[in-house]
C-alpha cells in the first residue's frame, strides 16, 4: 500500500510536536488500510496514550490534526468516530487557515468554483449592522457556486465596501474569503459566526439541482481586524447533506 502523502504543517518546536505528528501518521495509516471503518469510534484517548507511550496532550493534538483534515470528528460525550468519505467535515477555526476547498480535497472531491453574479445593492439592516455601515450605503455582492467533482454543494454570497472591492476583486471568481485576505496581507484577528438552518428556496433549487424545501445549512461570518474592523461579511449556504460542521475555539 502507498504512504499517504502528509499534509504540510507548521513547524513545531519540543518534543511534543514530534510525538503528536508520529500518531496522526499511524492513525492515518490505520483509516487508509480500513482498520478504522467509516463511522467506527476510535478507542478512547486513555487506551490511545497508552498504546502510544505519549501523553495525552499529543494525543489530542494528533486527533485535532485528523478533524483538520477531515478523516475524523467528534460528537459531544460520545467520542471520536472515522468520517465517510462522502461527507466534507467543514471546520471554523479561530486561526482560519482551511478553506471550503482544502476541506472539499480532502474529503476526496475536486473542487471547482463558478462565479454567478458581482453587483453593487444597498445594503440592507442585516448586512449594514455586520459591516458596521449606514443602511442604504451602495456595497458590492459577489456571488459564486461551489462544486465537489461536478456537484453543487454550497453557495456563497460575499458583501464589501468599495474599498474592500477594489482590492480584492481580482481575486473574486476563484478564491475564498479567508485566503483572500491572507493573500492581500490583512491580518484577521478574529472572526465572528452565526449558524442557522433553512430549506432551499424555489429561486436556488435550480442551481443546487434539488428540489424546493430540501434542508440546508446556512453559516454567517465576518472577518475583523486587530480594531475590530469587519473587512468584509459573507453568507453560505451548505448542503447539510454534505457536511460536518464543527467549530475549534482554539487559536
């Protein structure tokens, strides 16, 4: 069987960044050979430090890692489980540094983009208060379907000021909110997240390919600066079919 590639990581100091890197590999090894099945629960972290002659501070690291990547999640006083292949486990992080697409790949789909629309609206109570701007003030909406392989699987809208627009417009069609800001060396000091459910509108149902009324997940986000600035707010939709969520508050 072929090695699975590790994924790049930031490098660590102290032994415990060796020890945590060398049970996400094993772990790895042990979800591709199927010794771990799909939806089957990993032994619980005790019997993990001790069959690994770790301690639990990397063991949980090393878990951590797995969720990032997709091969693993957690439920609430139950443990962790091996995710199907067929889900996109979807993680906000407070360090952001996985997109949609990394989250896509590595659930096994290729993910593609398709830009919809880019206009200028008035921006409405909702969209104003999470700019922090007048209501009426004329924003840029941009909006871009994601697919994993050639299905549609969420729906992204994104509202900037003229400002924001202008420098990162050119990054629109094919990028993410978060590595576009990266990319456009503006630093995200933390970022706030509303969740809600929905059922798919008959206006969307066309581009989804599902039928009017079909359950979606729909997850707001606005990026802020060190001042607390919002640099822009989004809105996506999500299949909830075709996603895990979880949120990791750690830095």
């Amino acid at each position: 069987m072929a090695k699975l590639q590790r994924p790049l990581l930031p490098k660590g100091s102290g032994r415990h960044s060796l020890l945590y890197r060398d049970v996400a590999e094993k772990l790895r090894l042990r979800i591709a050979s199927g010794k771990y099945l799909p939806n089957s629960k990993l032994p619980p972290l005790s019997d993990l430090v001790e069959e690994f002659k770790v301690s639990e501070i990397s063991v949980r690291r090393a878990l951590r890692e797995l969720s990032y990547e997709g091969l693993v999640y957690g439920e609430q006083g139950r443990g962790i489980f091996i995710k199907p292949k067929s889900v996109i486990h979807r993680v906000f992080a407070a360090d952001a540094e996985h997109t949609i697409g990394d989250e896509i790949e590595r659930a096994g789909f290729k993910p593609t983009v398709k830009e919809l629309k880019r206009d200028q609206i008035a921006a409405d109570g909702e969209i104003a208060s999470r700019l922090r701007i007048v209501q009426g003030t004329k924003i840029y909406r941009h909006q871009k379907l994601v697919y994993a392989n050639e299905e549609p699987v969420s729906l992204h809208f994104l509202y900037l000021t003229d400002e924001m627009f202008e420098r990162l417009k050119d990054q629109l069609n094919h990028g993410f909110a978060f590595a576009m800001l990266k990319r456009a060396r503006l630093n995200v000091a933390k970022s706030r997240f509303g969740f809600a459910s929905t059922a798919l509108s008959a206006e969307y149902s066309a581009l989804f390919e599902m039928p009017a009324g079909f359950p979606m997940g729909v997850v707001y986000f606005t990026p802020l600066s060190k001042s607390e600035k919002p640099f822009l707010t989004g809105t996506t939709i999500y299949r909830s079919d075709r996603f895990v969520f979880d949120v990791d508050v750690h830095a």
